[in-house]
C-alpha cells in the first residue's frame, strides 16, 4: 500500500507528465502553423482568399502565446514541486 509521501509524488510526476505532454503538442502545433506561414506573398488580382488565409495562420499562432507560457510556468512549477518532494520523501526516508 502506498504512503502519503509516495502518493503525492507519484500525483505530482504524472500532473507534470500530462502537462508536459499538452505544452510539446502546442509547441509542435504552432511549428507546423509557422511552417504554412508565408514571408512574403505576391498576389494579382482575384487572390484575396490567400491573404484571409495568411492573417487567419497568424491569428492561431499569436492565440497560442498565452497558452504556451501558462503551460510552460505550470510546468516548471510542477517539475520543481515533484523535485522538492522526491528530495523530500529521500531525507525523511533515512
């Protein structure tokens, strides 16, 4: 049977794990966005749909700035908490 100590470690890691996992995924997803992002674009006469499309591209990459910090804050938050409770539960453990 798990201890106290053993179960708020191993809920700590796997929270850190899940949002580990959903801020990779985001960061991929605004990679893949960046990479259908044109520098410049020459554009005649009847291609207006390529400039909706390039704003709309920009738009959905500007949207994922503030999920990506708070997954990286809540991350690190969560990877430093796992850490001082893995250090913790070594000492109380001699």
């Amino acid at each position: 049977m798990l201890d106290i100590k053993s179960l708020v470690l191993m809920l700590l890691s796997s929270s850190w794990g899940v949002t580990t996992v959903v801020l990779v995924a985001a960061v991929i997803y605004r990679g893949v966005l960046s990479t259908r992002e044109d520098d410049q674009i020459f554009i005649g006469n009847g291609e207006d749909h390529y400039i909706q499309e390039q704003r709309d591209i920009i738009a959905r990459i500007s949207r994922l700035k503030g999920p990506i910090i708070a997954l990286s804050l809540v991350s690190g938050a969560l990877f430093l908490s796992t850490l001082g409770a893995w250090i913790y539960q070594g000492y109380s453990s001699f």
